[in-house]
C-alpha cells in the first residue's frame, strides 16, 4: 500500500458563532492517486480546501499532509509547507491580470525555494520549467509567454494555472472546479491534460466539482455530503 | 525585490488611479516646496531691503514706524526734524556719511521722496549694492527734476523728458495739486525689488520750492504766489526733513552714537538699527508667513490622505489579487508589504515629481519673479531643511500605508485562499 498523503482524522470545524459546518471521521489521498471529491456550493467545500491548505485550523482531529500534522505548525510555517506541497487551480481568474505568463507561471517559485529548486533540477531553469509545463499543457508559442495573463481565452488561462499548480512538482495539486468556466468539449482535454502533467510531476490530484459527469475519469470518487456528518438532514433540522 | 516587482506591476495595472494619486502628491509637494523656498528667499530679501547702513534717524515715535515711513514709503512721521539736527550728526566725525530725507508729497499714489546726491551715492540695499541708473541721471542743480523708480516709470509710462506734477499729501486722490510748477524726468533708476522702485526722488531744494509759497498746509492765493521761476531762484535750503540715515567709519561707535542720538537735546530724536528693525517688523509678519506654511503643509496631508483612500478602495477589489498570492505561497506579511511598497512608491514618484515641478516652476517663473518682486528664487539643489521636510512625508507616507497594509493583512488572514467575485 502506497504512502497515504492526506490523512484526515475525525476533523469538526464550524465558523465562529455558525453550526458545524465539516464533520469529517476519516478521509484519505494516496500519493499519486487522483480523487474526484463531488461537493455542490455550500457543502463546506471551500472550507475544506482551506483547511488542507492550513489557513484554518480544526477545531477538532487532525489533518496530516505528507505525515506532517497541519496543527502543530505556526501560522508562518502552515504557509511556507502550503507552498512548498501543494499547487493551486482555482475556478477562474486565476492569474495575476498584470503580470506575463510566464510571471504567472513562475510565481510559487518566487516564494517558495524548494519548488524553484526541483524546477530548476527538472528543467535546469525556472524558465524552461515554466516553457516545457505550457507546452505540455498545449501553449507552445513561445511569443505567449511574454503577453499579459488576461489578454489570453479563459481555457488558455485555466491552463496557464494548471502549469503554475505543477511547476516545482508539488506532491500535491487541488483543483477547486477548474472546469466550471469551460465548454464540455475543452473541459475533458483539459483534465486529462492535467492527469497526464500530475503523472509526471509525481503530484496526486484533489479535484473538487460539482460536475458529475467528470467523475469516471478519476482513480476514485467521493461525496463530500456523504462524508460529512454534520451535512446530514438529520443535523439540519437539529441545528 | 520580487514584491516590489509586483507592487510596481499592480500599481501599472491602475496606472489611472495611480497617475492622479502621484500627481496630487506632487502637486502638494510643489507648493510646500515653492512656499518654503519663497517664505525663505522673501526673509533674505526683507532683511535686505536695506543694507550698509547702520542708523537710521527721525522724530521720536516707534522703531517700527520710523522703518516703515523712511524705507518702505508707509504710514507717515509723526513729527519732521529741524534741519540744524541733520547738520549736527551729519559733520560728527565718527559718521561717514548722512542721507536725508523729506517725505510728505506723491505722486499718483507712489510716494515722492526728497533727498540728494548723497542718497545715490551712499544708499544700499541687498548684499550692499548701491543704486543704478537704468537711464538718464541723477537730479542736478535744477530744483524741478525727477528720478523715477523702476515700476514708477513701468506702469505710468513715463519716459525721459516727460513732464509731471507732484500732489500734495499722500492720498491716492489728492485733491490738491503742485500744478504750478511741473517737474521733469531726468532719470530711471535700476530695479531693485526694494521700496525705492514705488519712488520719485526729487532734490531737497525741489520739495521746498513747490511748498515755498504754502502757510498753513495751504498754497497762497493771488499775489502770495510764487512762480517756479522766481522758485528757482530763491534760497531752498530746507528748514526741516523727516528723517535721515547714517553710515559710520566704525561699526563699533554704532551703539553709543544711536544713545547719543536719543538723548539729544536739540529736540527729541529717535535712532535706530534697520537690522533690528527689520526683525521686529519681520517677527510682527511672522504668523502670515507661518500660516501659509502651516497651510501648505495641510495640502501634503491632504494628498496624502488622497494616497491612502485610493489605497484602501482598491482592496475591496484586489482581494482576489491578494487570495492569487496566497494561493502561491505569499505570507500574510508579504501581502502588508506589498501594500506599504505600493504607498512609497506613490510617494516617492509624487516627491520625484514634485521637485520636477517645482523646478521647471521656478525655471520658467524667475525671471518674472526677480523683474516683480524682487526675490531671486535660486534653482538650487534642495536644502538640508528641504530634504527634511521630503523626508518627513516619505515617513507619513510610510505610516499611511501601513493602514492599507493592516487591513489587507487581516483581510488575507481571513479570506485565505478563497476567492470572492
């Protein structure tokens, strides 16, 4: 059995003054394994992914990535370990309008050293990491990487994020409905473009839709309103 | 340095808000800087309104009446001096030379000062210059010659040759005229940005021939008249003046004479020393020139404060700027830094700005300003004081954008990754 790379145990977590939101016995993320995680807005889905990312804390239970325990670091360091792990992709606007793509591209190696370091290792620069990641992900003109981020199509930029959320390999990469903004047509190439770039960057996949239909395409696949206790209909009406 | 990279990349990003917001620094920063440097240069010329001289002499009042009537041409003595008193003084051996001076008359609503060859001579002002003919010369040994200063002659027109008339008193509109007895351009002095450019300097025998046939501070009638010819002939030695001044072999005697001066028995006489004079005057004018700083100092804020709403409305905006960066790996401390980066930055390029300004301002606006008011604004690089004050608004910039920086520290601590639309 393959090391476990999220491990979440018996997580609670409810926003000051709210109901409990997150009510979580256990969940789990294999390394290298893709996991489609189905939450409809409002599931408590955002929270989750801040959770993962160490921005919040539990109130209760634990959440370990990579073996490390999100709780027992300081704030400053949940940051730094956020970065040097895990890459980001967002629903849309996920760039920076005002910076080229390749800035765009390059940015967790800007704060984070160890990802511009495996960058640098994989590719022999940061450069030609952000240029190798682009072209894999279909953006092979080289002139597109000096333009600004919002001069290109949103399915251009979902895959610019997708390179920004890999260079550096992080060991993990969260998806948060990246697809949400692009036709049917684009949205399968661009997941199974994304499966074929967290193959081989090592990175497993968290991938967090609404959108069924992606389900099949995923090593396994998760309710969050069946995960999470506090979800239940049973809760709502106590609460 | 990456943060300022992206600072400068956000703020390019906004460059309309940002342009307007570095211009109204740089506006506020013009002013404090051309208020300061002609609050200074305006001292310097004040206090040089009148140099090399080291008592000034008139009836007993205010020293700062007597300044204001004998050098800057206002208000009037309260008493004339007996011209014995000036003769006296004049032959004293510690003195070098004695100026008179007769006040009373004008012209038009500029002041008509009698005076005579000594005053052309010996008169200085600025960083001890004397005065200069622009043209003509100076009045000679006909009573009925003027010499104009420079604005006089500029804005009535008047040339070499031209006749005037001098009125009596020194009301704009007076209603009695010396039109008997006309007098005559003979020169143009230099300008000086001093009082004496707003003056008509006639001879001593001048102002005691158009008032020669005058009893009572009224002309005679009829027969009593006395034609400017019959004038020139008579004995114009003045029985009286309103004041002179004095310059002295050794400035050491200065304190003893101006005693000595006081308590004359011949009459009660005032001395005094323009220098400290001047700062008795200048310290009265003091509070204006402190408020028009005080109010330029408000403007800075002013801009300043323009500086931080445009800051803090922007974060409304950014939060999605801010979640970006949070998202690849950017501190809470980066995000406030960020922010403070952004604040200096619009500072500073307001202060580059600013002083740009200020000195195509100053480029542009000397010459006229020398021509008009005297002050010769130098085009120098700024002052130590200058560059406390720019400094003492990069560091109210520095706190300003703190604020911001505050805020969007909490807000990014609170909003973590998620992106609001």
């Amino acid at each position: 059995m393959s090391q476990a790379l999220i491990e979440l145990t018996d997580l609670g977590f409810a926003w000051p003054g709210q109901a409990p939101l997150l009510d979580i016995p256990a969940l789990r993320l294999d390394a290298g394994e893709s996991l489609f995680l189905k939450g409809p807005s409002g599931s408590g889905k955002t929270t989750l992914l801040g959770l993962l990312g160490g921005v919040q804390k539990p109130d209760r239970g634990s959440i370990r990535l990579l073996g490390q325990d999100l709780s027992e670091l300081k704030l400053a360091a949940r940051d730094r370990f956020r970065v040097d792990h895990t890459g980001y992709i967002f629903q849309q606007f996920n760039l920076l309008p005002f910076l080229s793509v390749r800035e765009n591209v390059e940015l967790p190696c800007r704060f984070s050293r160890s990802r511009a370091q495996r960058a640098a290792e994989r590719h022999g620069s940061i450069d030609q990491a952000a240029a190798s990641l682009l072209a894999h992900l279909g953006l092979k003109d080289p002139a597109l990487l000096a333009r600004r981020a919002d001069s290109l199509s949103i399915g251009q930029q979902q895959r610019v994020a997708a390179a920004r959320a890999l260079i550096g390999q992080p060991e993990l990469v969260i998806a948060d409905e990246p697809t949400s903004a692009l036709d049917a047509d684009t949205r399968e190439a661009f997941i199974r473009l994304l499966f074929a770039e967290c193959r081989a960057a090592g990175s497993s996949l968290l991938f967090v839709s609404h959108d069924q239909s992606l389900a099949p395409l995923f090593d396994r696949q998760l309710s969050l309103a069946e995960l999470n206790r506090a979800a239940q209909p049973g809760n709502d009406l106590e609460a | 340095m990456y943060l300022l990279r992206l600072a400068l990349a956000s703020l390019a990003n906004r460059r309309f808000t940002a342009f307007l917001t570095a211009f109204a620094i740089a506006l506020s920063v013009c002013l404090l800087l051309a208020v300061e440097r002609v609050r200074t240069e305006a001292r310097a010329s004040f206090a040089s309104t009148i140099s090399g001289t080291d008592l000034i002499v008139g009836a007993r009042s205010g020293s700062v009446n007597l300044l204001l009537y004998s050098v800057f041409r206002i208000g009037n003595a309260t008493n004339n001096i007996r011209w014995e008193s000036f003769e006296h003084y004049a032959s004293d051996k510690r003195v070098k030379w004695a100026i008179p001076i007769s006040l009373g008359d004008s012209h038009r609503g500029y002041r008509v000062m009698g005076t005579d060859a000594r005053y052309f001579e010996h008169y200085q002002y600025g960083r001890k210059q004397n005065l200069q003919l622009a043209e003509g010369r100076a009045f000679a040994s006909d009573p009925f010659e003027v010499v104009l200063g420079a604005e006089v002659a500029d804005a009535l027109h008047y040339k070499l040759g031209d006749k005037l008339v001098l009125a009596h008193g020194v009301a704009a509109i007076s209603l009695v005229k010396h039109d008997d007895k006309p007098f005559t351009v003979v020169g143009v002095l230099q300008r000086t940005g001093t009082p004496v450019d707003r003056t008509l300097h006639i001879s001593l025998g001048g102002m005691e021939a158009i008032h020669i046939d005058w009893h009572n501070g009224m002309p005679a009638r009829g027969a009593g008249r006395i034609s400017a010819e019959q004038a020139r002939n008579m004995d114009l030695k003045p029985a009286a003046i309103t004041a002179f001044m004095l310059g002295l072999n050794n400035k050491v005697a200065t304190f003893s004479l101006q005693r000595e001066i006081n308590d004359y028995r011949g009459e009660p006489l005032l001395a005094i020393l323009p220098g400290v004079a001047l700062q008795e005057l200048w310290s009265l004018m003091g509070t204006a020139e402190q408020a028009l700083f005080v109010v330029s100092l408000f403007v800075v804020l002013t801009g300043l404060i323009g500086m931080l709403t445009a800051i803090l409305t922007s974060l409304n905006e950014r939060r999605r700027e801010m979640a970006i960066l949070r998202s690849v790996g950017a501190r809470p401390w980066h995000i406030a830094g960020l922010l403070v980066l952004e604040a200096l930055a619009l500072a500073l390029a307001g202060i580059v700005a600013g002083l740009g300004l200020l000195y195509a301002g100053i480029a542009l606006a000397q010459g006229y300003v020398q021509a008009n008011y005297g002050l010769l604004l130098p085009l120098a690089w700024p002052s130590a004081h200058e560059w406390a004050l720019l400094g003492i608004i990069l560091g109210a910039a520095l706190l300003m954008g703190s604020v911001p920086a505050w805020r969007a520290y909490r807000q990014s601590l609170a909003d973590g990754l998620s992106i609001h639309l």
